[in-house]
C-alpha cells in the first residue's frame, strides 16, 4: 500500500533490486580481488605484499559489516535519486546516449569529477573536528583488505552518495555510462584496499601510466601517511596540493623490486 511519500514507496517497492545491485558490485568486485591475490601469494608475486602485518578475521570482518551498512546507505539515497528524476529534479540516467564518442567523454568526465570530489570530501574528512565521526572507521583499517572497499561510517557513506546527485544534477549520463562508471569505480577501491601491488616496476616512469594510482600510493595512506595520499583513481591532486608521500616512489620501487630479488634466488639455486 502507498505511503503517500514518494522516495519511501521506492524503497518499499524496489529497495531490495537496488541493494541487490549495489551490494553485488561490492560483494563480486572484493571477492575477486581477494581471490587473485590468495592466488599470487602462491606464486613469487607474494612478495608483493605491501605490509608485514597480516589484516585478522576481525579486520575482515568488521570491514564487510561496515560496507554492508553502507550500502544500505546507499539504497536509501538511491530512491531520493530515482524520485529527483521523477520529478525533474535531476537528469535521467536511461536513453540511447548521445553517440559513442560523446558517452565516452561523459565516462571520462564522471572520472575526473569523481576523483577530484573524492580528493577534497576525503582530504575535508581529515580535519580534526570531522575525522572522528566521519572517517575514523575506514581508518580502523590500518592493514586494509579488499573487503574495505565500502568500510565507511554512516555520515562517510553519505559524502560518499552525494556526488551521484550533484554529478545528475548538471550533466546528463547515459545509463550504460552510468552503470559503467560504478563498476569501475568498485574495482578500484577494492585495489586499492588489496594491500597488494599488481602493477609493474616501471609504472612510475612511464608519462602514459604515472598519474595512474597504485595499490602501494593508497596502502601508504593507511599504514601511518594519514596526512598524505588522498587521491582515488589519479596522483595529480596529491602531487598539486602537495599533499603525496614523501617516500611513495621509493616504496613502490622497493615492493616491486621483491619479485626479481626472490627470482634472482631461485636462479641461483638452480645454478648452484
């Protein structure tokens, strides 16, 4: 029966559907990426692991408890988006789009505005009189895992929501564009979180991938940097505002450099 309060009756009517797709994202992109890093730790890449310190059934635990939190968080604000569009508060995310290489601009203009949302929201978060009731949860997670990847408080996931309502507001976004951004966007938290570095030695010389953020450049920011890294997907804010770790080039070089010491030993077993 109707409650006569449009962003309620959604929930009620299809409040499940939206959990379902925004904690299944969560719950595929982790568990994936939790997967193929227990598989590398079998192989020479184990020594690609950031930190000494292992992450405990607690740490794990309290991380996907959180992010089940926030993402009933998120299936709240997602019905005030769905009525917002109802009513022409906000654009619609459904449509043909506008043609390939307009979509594709929207894609990567929905990155960049994120990233650089993400850089201030999460930097603003840090200032002393916020960071407890705001960021001090995701915080608890001093050795992150993938299952970190929505571990928010309550008021965090909600900053977290409300770029999705600023980005409709101004820009109208294809529905595959829209659903395109928040897969990707799950995947990289949740390397982020991985504690583990997939990406090559020289990733941090090359003009092409760079700018690109690492495992290791967000890693930093847990174990103690809290200060410093605040980017999500890029390092250009870090690196303009000052604000990157000092010693992350020196850290990615030196977690990347594992791998060729552990098979330059294997070789020389072989030789010996």
């Amino acid at each position: 029966m109707p409650t006569g309060i449009p962003p309620l009756d959604i929930l009620l009517t299809k409040g499940h559907f939206i959990f379902a797709f925004d904690f299944g994202r969560y719950l595929a992109a982790a568990s994936v990426t939790f997967a193929v890093v227990w598989l590398l730790r079998r192989t020479a890449m184990r020594a690609r692991k950031i930190q000494a310190r292992e992450a405990t059934a607690a740490d794990m635990r309290r991380e996907f408890l959180q992010s089940l939190q926030s993402a009933l968080v998120y299936v709240v604000g997602a019905c005030f988006l769905i009525w917002g569009r109802e009513v022409g508060l906000l654009h619609s995310v459904f449509g043909e789009g506008f043609g390939l290489g307009i979509d594709l601009l929207i894609l990567a203009g929905i990155i960049i505005a994120h990233d650089a949302y993400f850089y201030w929201s999460h930097r603003f978060m840090h200032h002393p009189r916020l960071f407890k009731h705001f960021h001090r949860a995701h915080h608890r997670s001093i050795t992150p895992t993938p299952w970190a990847a929505y571990s928010f408080a309550i008021p965090e996931a909600a900053v977290m929501f409300m770029f999705v309502p600023l980005w409709q507001f101004f820009v109208p976004t294809p529905g595959w564009v829209m659903f395109t951004w928040l897969n990707f966007q799950i995947i990289r938290n949740a390397m982020g979180h991985a504690g583990f570095e997939v990406f090559p030695r020289w990733w941090l010389d090359s003009p092409l991938t760079r700018w690109i953020n690492t495992t290791v450049h967000h890693d930093l920011h847990h174990n103690g940097g809290f200060t410093t890294n605040y980017g999500l997907y890029f390092t250009w804010w870090d690196k303009w505002m000052g604000t990157e770790h000092a010693k992350y080039h020196e850290k990615f070089l030196e977690v990347t450099g594992r791998t060729q010491q552990i098979e330059a030993q294997a070789v020389g077993k072989v030789t010996a």
